[in-house]
C-alpha cells in the first residue's frame, strides 16, 4: 500500500545523494545549477499562498457515500493501481541508506544480541515494560516470563544470574519465518519492493532476515514472482494494517525494525493510532520504527482541486488512492502515545528543480525515528530497564542511539 506517488520522481530527481542539509541554496540566481536544495526557507507571502490554496481546495467535500467507498474498497483501488503500473512506476529506494543507516549492514552487535546468539542458537523476542512501567506486555501466541525489575542485596554468582536471566527472556520457541535470525526488519507497505530488494541486496549479513506486506495482494504478487525474491532472507504477505483483528505473522518484541514509508498516509486517519500501537508492540526493546511521508503544503497537496478533499488535510486521487498530510506535532503525538521516543523528527522542505524546462517544485516531506526503550541486563542484580535522564519521563530511555 505505498502511497508516494512522487517517490519515483523524488528518487529519479535526487538519486544517489548526500544526507539531507548538505546542499543548501545560498545564492537564487543559481538555482538551476543543481537538481535539488535543502532546508528551503519558504517566505511569508508563499506559507500564506499555500495555507490560502489548501483552505480552497478543501472546502468542497466528498460525500459521504462516496467516502464510504474509497474505505471499503481502499485494496481494490490498489489492486488496480499496480495491475495497471506493476512494477514500473517507482523506483528502487537506494538513498533510504543515507537517511536511514539503521538498514544497511550493522557493523556492532549490542551485547544482549551475542549473548544470546551464543548460548541459544538463535535469538528469540524479550519482554518488554509496558508504557507506564507498570507490567509487561504480553502477546497472546508468545507469552513472557516474569522478571524482576527491583535489584537483590545479595546478587548470586554472575555464571548462576546469566542463566537466570536468559531463562526469564525465553518465550515460546514456536517456529515463524525468519525465527533464526537475529536481526529483523519489517516494511509495511512494501508495493513492489523498491525499499525491501535494496535492502537485501546491499546488507548480506546472513542473520538478517526481512518481512515486507501490503495491502494490495497484486503488488505482493509482484513481489513473490521478482528474480530477486528468496524466502531463505524475505517473506512476503498481503496484509492490512488497520485490521485488528488479523495479526502478523510474527510474535510481539522481535522486530528490530518497521519502515513506514509514504504509507502511513494512505490510510484514514481515525485508524493511524491503533496502526502504529500494534506495531510498536512487535518492536524489540531498543527496536526502531522509520517513517518518511507527506509533509503539510507539499506540492502534491495544493494541486488538488476542489471535490478531493475527504476530510481536513486528507485526499482522494482520481484513482481512488487516498492520502493525508501530516505536521511534526501529529507524527509525533502518534509515536509517543504508542509507548515509544522520538530519535529524530525533522521537516524535509526541499526545492526540486526541472533544469530542462526551467521549473521548480516545492516539497514538504517528514522525516521520524521513532524508538522503544532499551532492556538492560545488569549482570549482578535482575534484568533492570535503562533509566531516564534528569527530569525525563520514567518511561523514556535517556540513550537515542543504536
């Protein structure tokens, strides 16, 4: 379900490129000399111009049967999208690796993940506190042993503690793809793997193992039936991201990384919430959710016309594909209220430039990381939770970096 109808323009336009805020437009007499500027300074008059188009475009509605429609019938109009595009319509994401380094080959494993690896083979989800540190969370296919989160006055001999502890981490051993690796990724909203065949083909690293869903079974399809696809490192499942009641097919606190990218977007903004709430909870301790999307006065959103507009700030294509665009403030409401922190939340508002017919696009991405808390062992007292910085929540890990 990707919803970045310009990603392939943005990927064809920028290519491989520096890391966002290297190329900065100092001097607009030369604006043509490059394909693409960072951290675009928008003037009042043209933050006014585009609040006064989106107000415009916005005030005529879809009616609510037709709204009703777009909604139930949201993987029909993605079905048909990739039958008509297939795979030709966007381009292979290689700069995800400069923005997002998370995905490319990890260089250091965390201790906790050797260990494991060491004594068990392969590594398996841990419990995680919940977001008020009250309990711990607990999937109903993978139940968590208890731990202890108060320290012993008399801790046992470290050899004793480790195995202690090891057997508090131990969940089900039920068989799931990729259950033997040790580094896992999850792209929802793969369409037809122009993030995940990346992926794969830049990381080798034999522990990882990379799942990837959508809502259209056609782009999955496409996906399964790509020379590139081998479901020894992938696998690949159509599945709906509002559905609460369908689970994936993987136990809660394994992932080590969700991509969201243009897809939050694509879907009605009552269900975001509980979207990324049953996300978060696959995430491992430690564990990082990636997101790119629609920023509010993107390009794309002021060149709707009236009779678009579904509801304030979310759209209808002609294709019958929706989108919506989001603040920093909305992005990261939504992170946190899913129990996790914010690493990076910035605004991507770049000036894109046509050389060849002299034209320039304004665009407005977001960009978040969005984590959970890390799970520390303490190897003299019981397993114990990182602590938070002076006048942090108690919830929050004082440390954002992988």
């Amino acid at each position: 379900m990707d919803g970045s109808y310009t990603e392939g323009e943005y990927t064809a336009v920028c290519g491989k490129r520096q890391q966002f805020g290297s190329r900065f437009l100092s001097d607009p007499a030369r604006v043509f000399h490059h394909n693409a500027w960072d951290s675009v300074e928008w003037s009042e008059e043209q933050a006014a111009a585009a609040e006064r188009k989106v107000q415009e475009n916005s005030t005529q509605r879809v009616c609510q049967e037709k709204q009703v429609d777009y909604e139930i019938n949201a993987n029909k109009y993605w079905n048909d999208f990739y039958k008509i595009h297939e795979n030709g319509f966007f381009k292979d994401r290689h700069w995800l690796f400069t923005e997002f380094p998370e995905l490319a080959p990890s260089q250091n494993q965390n201790h906790l993940k050797a260990l494991l690896s060491e004594n068990r083979g392969s590594e398996v989800p841990a419990c995680r506190s919940s977001e008020d540190g009250s309990g711990l969370i607990r999937e109903a296919q993978h139940s968590c042993s208890s731990v202890s989160l108060g320290r012993k006055t008399q801790p046992p001999p470290v050899e004793e503690n480790v195995t202690q502890k090891l057997r508090h981490l131990e969940v089900c051993a039920d068989e799931f793809p990729g259950s033997s690796a040790t580094y896992r990724i999850l792209e929802v909203g793969c369409g037809v793997g122009n993030t995940v065949f990346p992926i794969l083909q830049t990381n080798n690293d034999p522990r990882l193992f990379v799942y990837c869903c959508d809502f259209s079974s056609t782009a999955v399809e496409l996906v399964q039936t790509n020379s590139a696809y081998d479901p020894s490192r992938c696998f690949a499942f159509v599945h709906d991201l509002c559905d609460e009641d369908k689970s994936y097919p993987v136990p809660g606190d394994s992932l080590d990384v969700i991509i969201l990218i243009f897809v939050l977007s694509a879907i009605i903004p009552d269900k975001m919430q509980e979207a990324i709430n049953r996300l978060s909870r696959l995430l491992k301790p430690g564990g990082m959710m990636l997101l790119r999307d629609y920023g509010r006065y993107d390009m794309a959103q002021l060149r709707f016309k009236k009779g678009q507009c579904l509801s304030e700030n979310f759209y209808v294509r002609g294709d019958g594909t929706r989108v919506y665009f989001f603040t920093q403030d909305e992005l990261d409401a939504l992170f946190t209220t899913a129990g996790l922190e914010k690493v990076q939340n910035l605004v991507d508002r770049r000036l894109q430039v046509n050389r060849g017919k002299q034209l320039t696009m304004y665009r407005v991405w977001i960009q978040c990381k969005y984590q959970v808390h890390k799970a520390v062992i303490d190897f003299t007292s019981e397993v114990t939770y990182a602590q938070p910085a002076e006048g942090a929540s108690p919830t929050r890990s004082p440390s954002m970096q992988q």
